[in-house]
C-alpha cells in the first residue's frame, strides 16, 4: 500500500513569523503587537513544507496563495463568531 504518513498540505513556500503577524494584522486590520523574547532550545530558524507526497498521493495540488487563504479564514471567522 502507500504509506500515506507525513503527507504536507501547504504551499511550498517559506514565511517568517514576522511575516505571518503583518498578513494577520492587514487581514483584522489592526497594527499586531510583537513581544521579542530569547530563541528556546531547539527551535527552528527556518521551515518550509513540501507539499510534492500531496501531489503524488492525493493528487492534491495548492489552489491560492497564502494571503488568499488567509482572507477566506478570518472571513469565515467573522461569519461565525
């Protein structure tokens, strides 16, 4: 069988945190405040998924970019709350 473990859903592209809260903050509309504090132990610099077993096993593809999707998600809160 195909060992469907680990499969990424994403976009292949890389974001920083710091990027991730000013997407945030247009998408709500507000300026983020950002507290800074010390790295912790063992965590990573850098990460981007690949989301080529997706392709390959569930024949998924991504569709929109992130800030795209991001849009839909805070929509789709506001819709709900």
């Amino acid at each position: 069988g195909i060992d469907a473990s680990g499969i990424n859903i994403a976009t292949g592209g890389e974001l920083s945190v710091l990027e991730l809260a000013a997407a945030v903050g247009r998408g709500l509309g507000v300026e983020p405040r950002l507290e800074f504090a010390p790295p912790r132990a063992g965590e990573l610099q850098r990460s981007a998924l690949d989301p080529g077993k997706a392709g390959q096993v569930l024949g998924w593809q991504p569709r929109h970019r992130f800030e795209e999707g991001l849009e839909a998600l805070i929509a789709w809160f506001r819709e709900a709350a």
